[in-house]
C-alpha cells in the first residue's frame, strides 16, 4: 500500500522550501488561483515518473534564481530523493542511486487527473494508452521489458524502411511480431478485469455520475488492420511479411501497438457523440475503476485530483471523494470551489497554500 508519509519540496516552481506530514487519507488543498496548489501535485507527480504531466523542459520547474529542486518523500520503508538541476540528475532510494523510472512507479504507484490530462474518453489514442498501459505495468511489471523491446525494435525497422535494406527486415519482422503478441495479451487481459471491477458493489458508489440505466462499454483497438489476429505471434509476423513492398513505400511501420487504443460508448453511442458531461462522467469512471481494480490486487496506488471542481458540480464531486474513502487510497486534491460544506462528511486533512507556502489548516 503506497502512503507518503512525509513529503518535502525545494526550489520546484514558486514552492521553494515545503515539508508537510499529510495523512493517509483525503488531503485537501485550497487556495487562491496561481498560487502553487498544480504546482504541489506536479511536485508528488515528478516522485512517481520522474516527469512532469505538464512540460519536457527541466528548467520550467526549477524556481526562478534558482539552478536546481529538491523533492523528497518517505514511503513506508523507502525514502525516495530528486535532486536535479539543467545538467545534473540524481534519484536515490533509501540513499543508493537509482537508474529504473519503474522501480520509482512500484514503489509510488501514481494515478493523476486533471483538466488537461486525464479525460480520456474522447481524447488522444497517445492519452488512452498512457492509462492503459499504467495498469498493466502494475498488474505485471515485467512488461516493462517488452515495452522496451517492442520500441527498440520499431525505430530498427522505421530505419531499415527509409533506407531500403529490405533482406535485413525479417529478422526484426519476428522480434517485432512476438513482442507486439504479448503486450496485446497483457492489455486484453486487463481490459477483461477491468470490465469486471466495473460491476463490483464498490464500483456501484459511483452510480451519481451516471445513469445507472445507461450502459457503459469500451473495446481494446489493438492498432493492427482487421484480419489480423493481435495476441497471434504468426499472424502479426504475417502481416508484416506481406506488406514489406508497401512499407518500403510508406517509410515507416503505420500499424501496431504503438498506435493501439481504446473504443469507448455509451448506450452503443459513439464517444464522439456523448457530451462534454458525459466524456467526463465515464472517463472518471474508468479512472476510479483502475484505482479500484488496483486496490483489490492490494497495489494501492496515490492518487492526484486537480481542480476538479472546473470539471464537475458538487453532487458529481461527492461522490467521487466518497468513492476514494471508501476504498481507502490517500488522495491530494486541490480546492473545490472554497465550497468546505461539499465535503464536511469526508473530514479531510485541509491544507492552505498561498503565494507557494503550505500550511495546515486547523
């Protein structure tokens, strides 16, 4: 079960020295716009993937006047510290260096939603595999590995297109082929969970946001053409054989995993065609759904909520932060409105930030 129990800031954007002890539960964040309460949930966001959901640039993050950041966070037994500046980087735990982004995602499993990352139901095919693939990861770690190898051995293969080195292409052709077979696998199989936690009586506190009447569905698209069989090694392998005059052509490989996503409806309407309310509602219910799948599998992850009042009204909010108290995963939310009446009953740890400093309300 993932808890920071400690947790301290240096020099990331306006949060310049922070220290907070915030509970195992619902953390609440309020405060005026602009004032450092994204900043705090990019900050526990960088402890988990050491990156930021908002920019690739390192020198966005670091305060201004200053040439690096510090984070530092206890979790259970593991101590996790960044220190990085535009030139240097060093990731410790428990005070030996660290290489492996994944060991960091294991051992702080982080699930985030924001207005700009998170809303998957209608969004990007980039952003439904990112959500897609978290979970499988921490259903099945090693697939990390295959991730690597399937990548590696596509930017072989865009290589050898460009450059017409056709009789090299076999060779990869396999490795790709296999590769491709079992990450399909792992990702049909978590879909297939995932559809059962769906229907769990912990995942029925979720009802308000939408008509239970309604049916909710998605479907794995495993980014290969129709008539390939995705979790068959051979099929893939091919496909790609005989197709090798067309890819020559084309340059680079526009099938495959790397293009996978996930079809999403609603009463057998089309994402596109649901409302805005609606892509909301039933992105938040496939987010909650993985936290839930992943808390039953005990892999209790943390998770990230900013400014979810922008996104839903105050029935819609209650029922989400009853959801993530009843299955009990330390959540850091930003504020809702200023509206504390709308989550009186949660008892929340409430915490102020104002001009980036950080302190407990009492």
């Amino acid at each position: 079960m993932a808890v920071i129990d400690k947790l301290s800031i240096g020099q990331f954007r306006n949060l310049i020295c922070q220290y907070i002890t915030p509970s195992k539960g619902i953390n609440l964040f309020i405060g005026n716009n602009a004032q450092g309460k994204t900043n705090l949930i990019e900050a526990i966001y960088y402890l988990g993937h050491n990156r930021s959901f908002k920019t690739k640039s390192i020198k966005e993050v670091i305060s201004f006047n200053y040439d690096k950041f510090q984070l530092e966070a206890q979790v259970g037994d593991c101590r996790i510290r960044f220190e990085k500046s535009k030139i240097k980087n060093f990731i410790s735990v428990n005070q030996q260096r660290i290489n492996n982004t994944s060991r960091l995602s294991q051992i702080l499993p982080i699930q985030i939603i924001t207005p700009d990352k998170g809303f998957i139901v209608n969004g990007t095919p980039k952003n439904k595999r990112s959500y897609l693939d978290w979970g499988v990861f921490h259903v099945k770690p090693d697939s990390a590995k295959v991730f690597k190898t399937y990548n590696k051995t596509l930017k072989n293969i865009n290589t050898l297109l460009v450059t017409n080195k056709e009789n090299e292409l076999d060779f990869w052709f396999l490795a790709l082929a296999k590769a491709a077979a079992e990450i399909n696998k792992n990702r049909v199989k978590y879909l297939q969970k995932l559809k059962e936690t769906t229907f769990d009586n912990q995942a029925e506190l979720l009802s308000p946001l939408i008509d239970p009447l309604n049916k909710f569905d998605y479907k794995f698209s495993s980014g290969w053409p129709k008539g390939v069989d995705e979790i068959n090694e051979q099929s893939i392998y091919q496909y790609l054989s005989k197709n090798t005059t067309t890819l020559l052509k084309t340059k680079y490989l526009n099938y495959g995993s790397h293009k996978a996503s996930i079809n999403f409806s609603l009463n057998d309407k089309n994402e596109c065609f649901l409302s805005r309310g609606e892509q909301k509602a039933l992105s938040i219910i496939f987010w909650l759904t993985q936290v839930l799948f992943l808390v039953n599998l005990k892999i209790n992850p943390v998770v990230l909520i900013d400014d979810l009042s922008s996104e839903l009204d105050s029935k819609k909010i209650n029922s989400v932060l009853h959801y993530l108290k009843a299955i009990k995963v330390q959540t850091f939310i930003t504020d809702i409105g200023h509206n504390l009446s709308t989550i009186n009953n949660i008892k929340p740890t409430i915490f102020q930030i104002d001009d980036g400093i950080i302190q407990p309300m009492k």
